[in-house]
C-alpha cells in the first residue's frame, strides 16, 4: 500500500526499508495534526506515532484525501478521536505489545539510577571528583514496589522486581492469577499507595486514568515515595507533583513520559529557549530523572513494531481479519 509515514526518524526509515518487501513508503518528518494532513492527499494509508494528533479536524482531512486506514507504529491510541475515525469510516490499527522487556527493564532502570545517583558519579568521576558525599542509597531488597496495572509490561516488572526480593503489591481491574502464584499480591488502589516505597505506573491512558496520580493521590503515599512513570505522560498530574516533590512527599520521580512531551520529545533542541516551565521545574530538582520517551526503543522492539506495523497493512490490504484493529469497544 502507498503509505505516508509521519513523525520520521532516522531510525524510523532504517528499519522500514530494510524490513519491508511489499508496501510503498513516504516518510514525513513532520508531525500529523490537522495542519500536516493534507500531505498525506493520494496515499491510501497512514503510519502514525505517539505523538501525532489524530483528533476529529485531522481525521476529516485525512478522509477528504483518501486515506482508508491509520497503522499506529505505537501500543497507546489515546491521541486518536476513535468516534470520528468510526464516523470517516478509518480503520485504526495498532501495534498492542512489541516488546514488554524493554519497557519494563527501563523502569527499573530508572528505579536503579535514582536509587543509587550512578547519573551524577558517572558526571563527578569525569571530572575528577571522587567523593562519595551525597551519593548514598538504599537496598531494593525487602522494598515494597507497588505496580499499577499489571498487563504485559506490568508483570514483566513485577517479575524483575520479584528477583530483587522485594515485596510486589499490585493493582489492576483485572488480577492475573500467574501473577499471585509467583507472589504479587493485589492490593485495592488506596491501600496500595499507602504501603509501597516505590511505585511504577504500567496502564494505560484512559479517561478514568488520567491524573490517576495527583494531589489526592500523593497525600495518600509514603513520605519520601519513588514514583516511576514509562507508560503515559498524563496519567501524572505534573503540577501536583512538583508541589509533592516541593514539599518532600515525594522523594524520587522517574518519568520517560510527559504531559506534554509532544511539544519537545523526539527533537534535538539543544541550542532552543525551551518555553514549557513545568518542565524546565522539573529538571530542577536533584531528584528527579527525565528520560525522553525511549523505554521502548531497544533493537527487539524496533523489529518487531516495525513488522507488526507492515502486517497489520497487509492484512487490511487483503482483507484478512484484523486483529490489532482499535475500535470504540476496546
């Protein structure tokens, strides 16, 4: 199929022409909104990323244009308005799981480098400071982690977890029982917060999940919580976590995700004036680590999004059944 691929990275364009044997490519590096749709007149598909604004405006233009289907080379589809793909007659497919090690193991990374501030030694030792001042940590085992949604990248962390002999307490409307045999133990919401000294968000983003994380919750955890996010940027209400991290409530912040990040993630702007000052707050705090939305981005997962991504083309062009198709019942 003649397919627009918008949000275009190098490595974007390696993977799909080493990859793909069947579909015709044009890469856009710009990002899809409804000002950028209309590059996308004469190709019957659209290859989406996270980030791309898929709202009703942009839908209609794509429509206008010619496009049958959208392949979301992503899990999350919170930034697609599916009523209006349905009402376009758009079919959304997405990638549902690429490779949940990676994203799992990044969140334990970031646990790990906040932990023990191996971010700022590896700065000092560069520059020839040896001292160990201010650079102590703590011992994972015996920790209680609380994971928030326990799916696929939600119990490879718990695994993980579990082989730092910490104590797992999970949350999810759906409790795996592989889970609790291995010895997670689900725990309602309220009193999750309320016990874990480390807790990981793994859900996705709904409108009942977001700001699952805000100022109701806070006050509900630990003093002195690690908080790790890797999975969507608004499940956390920026603003009242940094009035948490203010005022001491919470003790560590680990994000690879952000509210807002579609405005900054995935662009060099080393040498810009950055104009979002919640961000430029958060970077502030010694104890808060950003990473830019690159959980997902190891060469498994490359692969495998990419081919999920060419399938899920080909089964639309042949008219096979579609089994990553996104719909208003998911």
């Amino acid at each position: 199929m003649k397919t627009a691929l918008f949000s275009s990275k190098s490595y974007d364009e390696a993977y799909f022409n080493r990859l793909n044997k069947t579909h015709q490519f044009t890469f856009f590096e710009t990002q899809l909104n409804s000002l950028t749709a209309y590059l996308a007149n004469g190709f019957e598909a659209v290859c989406a990323f996270v980030n791309d604004k898929l709202d009703a405006l942009t839908l209609h233009v794509l429509h206008q244009n010619g496009v049958k289907v959208i392949v979301l080379r992503c899990a999350g589809f919170n930034n697609v308005d599916l009523e209006a793909a349905q009402k376009q007659g758009i079919k959304i497919l997405r990638v549902p799981a690429y490779s949940p090690n990676a994203v799992a193991e990044h969140a334990v990374s970031l646990i790990l480098t906040l932990n023990r501030k191996t971010h700022k030694a590896y700065n000092r030792v560069r520059e020839g400071n040896f001292s160990l001042e201010r650079l102590i940590g703590f011992n994972l085992q015996g920790k209680t982690v609380g994971v928030i949604g326990t799916g696929k990248i939600g119990a490879v962390f718990c695994r993980i977890m579990l082989g730092f002999e910490c104590k797992v307490v999970g949350y999810d409307i759906h409790e795996s029982e592989e889970l609790k045999q291995k010895g997670v133990i689900y725990k309602p919401l309220d009193e999750l917060l309320a016990v874990a000294d480390i807790i990981s968000l793994h859900c996705p983003l709904l409108p009942s999940t977001k700001h699952l994380i805000g100022r109701e919750a806070i006050a509900k955890m630990k003093t002195g919580v690690m908080l790790i996010n890797t999975s969507r940027g608004a499940l956390i209400d920026t603003k009242a976590a940094i009035d948490g991290l203010k005022k001491g409530e919470i003790g560590y912040l680990g994000v690879d995700v952000y509210e807002q990040e579609e405005n900054l993630f995935f662009k060099d702007l080393s040498e810009s004036v950055i104009q979002d000052d919640i961000i430029m707050r958060l970077l502030s705090f010694p104890n808060v680590l950003i990473s830019a939305h690159q959980a997902f981005f190891t060469t498994e997962a490359l692969e495998e999004i990419t081919l999920s991504t060419l399938q899920n083309l080909t089964d639309f062009e042949q008219n096979q059944v579609l089994k990553n198709e996104v719909s208003l019942m998911i």
